[in-house]
C-alpha cells in the first residue's frame, strides 16, 4: 500500500534556530512531491512542489530535498519564526492515477516555535 | 481576494439529516477535489472532478455526492449524515495533477 510516514509527530524548537522535517515515502511510481504548511483553522498552503528528478528547492526560510532512489524527503526550516507554528504536511502524488491526481497525504509533523 | 471558498465555515448536523457544502473557485481551474481531515489522518479524498459535468469517486466515497454542474463550483452533499462524517472539510483545486493545489479554509462538520 502506497504510504507517507512523517516524522517526527511534533516538534517544539526555540524562535531564531533550525529544524529538519523527514518524510519517507513507498508510493511508486511517483510524479512529484509536495510540501504543505497548515496553520490551525486554516487550509493547507504549497511550500514546494518536486518532480523525481529535482534534488532541492527553496521557498525563502524553507528548503525541501527530495532523494528519489531511498525515497526520503526533508524539510529544512532556517532562522524559526513564531508564525513558523503549523503542521507540516508530506504529500506525495501517485503516477498512476493520472486524472484527478491522486495525492497521499502524511500525517504531518507538528511545529511549534516558542519564544 | 482570488481563491477557493466554502461555505458553511461550520455547521451542527443531527444523525439522518441532509446538507450540501458548497466550493466556488475562481482561478478557472479544471480540477476539484473533495477530502476530509480527521485527527491523527492525512487528507483523504472523497470525491473529485476533471471538468465541469464530470465527477469521479475517491478514496472514502460512501455516503456522499457530488456535482460540478458550473466549472467554478463544486457541491458535496451528505444525504444522510451519520456520525462518522464528522470531520473538516477541504476543497481543492487545480489547473492539473502536476499543478500545486489551492485549498479552501475548510468546512468543519459535527453530526450528533
């Protein structure tokens, strides 16, 4: 069965240091891989989208890698904010399903950034 | 402001009782999607539509319908509501599958 597994569930860093966000994934073949932030209430909102062949992107404070061959995601978050504090979501659209893109969702990972 | 919008934003259902949640989108997208988010859960999707007039079941289908009869809306409907389909409600929608995705607020749904 085609998985997204985040990690970890949640996370409390300080305002001002760094954090890392891990996503492995067992969906293949793939098409490309999302990175969402959902802050309470809210929808989620695209960080960055890769396809297979790209390696990193950057989205100002957020940066995701993407290692297709061990099916590992990262994301990298610089100089923490306090409106940082959102869950993070791991999305993964499945290549098989080419109309209505099926996209599969991790659970996300929990940030909250304290002052 | 250009988007996806919901309506209701929430709503209290007693369990047999019917609604209809409501997704226009103004971006001229050709997608839509459905999903519900539950604690604990990814997003799952219900229901999802390629055009306008046309609509194809998700991954959670039971219990719900759909209709995309203008190419801006998109209407979920719960025929009759059962406490399992509490849940938040999210509208999406897309220019195609390798397209990002614009999202609504969300529709948080009680059935008591």
């Amino acid at each position: 069965k085609n998985q997204v597994e985040q990690s970890p569930q949640s996370l409390i860093i300080l305002e001002g240091k760094n954090c890392t966000l891990q996503c492995n994934y067992t969906v293949s073949p793939f098409s490309n891989l999302r990175w969402y932030k959902q802050d309470t209430g809210r929808g989620p909102v695209s960080l960055t989208i890769m396809t297979f062949s790209e390696n990193t992107k950057s989205n100002g404070r957020y940066t995701a890698t993407l290692d297709a061959d061990t099916k590992q995601s990262s994301l990298h978050i610089t100089a923490s904010q306090l409106s940082d504090s959102a869950s993070y979501i791991c999305v993964v659209t499945d290549l098989v399903y080419n109309q209505g893109g099926k996209l599969i969702f991790g659970q996300g990972t929990e940030l909250s950034v304290k002052p | 402001n250009a988007g996806v919008t919901q309506t209701p934003k929430f709503r209290v259902l007693k369990t047999g009782q019917s609604m209809t949640l409501l997704c226009a989108q103004d971006m001229n997208h050709e997608y839509m999607y459905w999903y519900r988010q539950d604690p604990g859960m990814g997003l799952r999707l219900i229901h999802y539509s390629v055009g306008e007039g046309t609509t194809a079941k998700g991954e959670v289908p039971d219990g719900y319908n759909v209709s995309r009869l203008k190419k801006q809306n998109f209407l979920l409907g719960l025929e009759s509501a059962a406490p399992s389909q509490t849940s938040v409600y999210f509208c999406a929608s897309s220019y195609g599958t390798g397209q990002g995705y614009t999202f609504g607020s969300g529709t948080r749904l009680t059935v008591v």
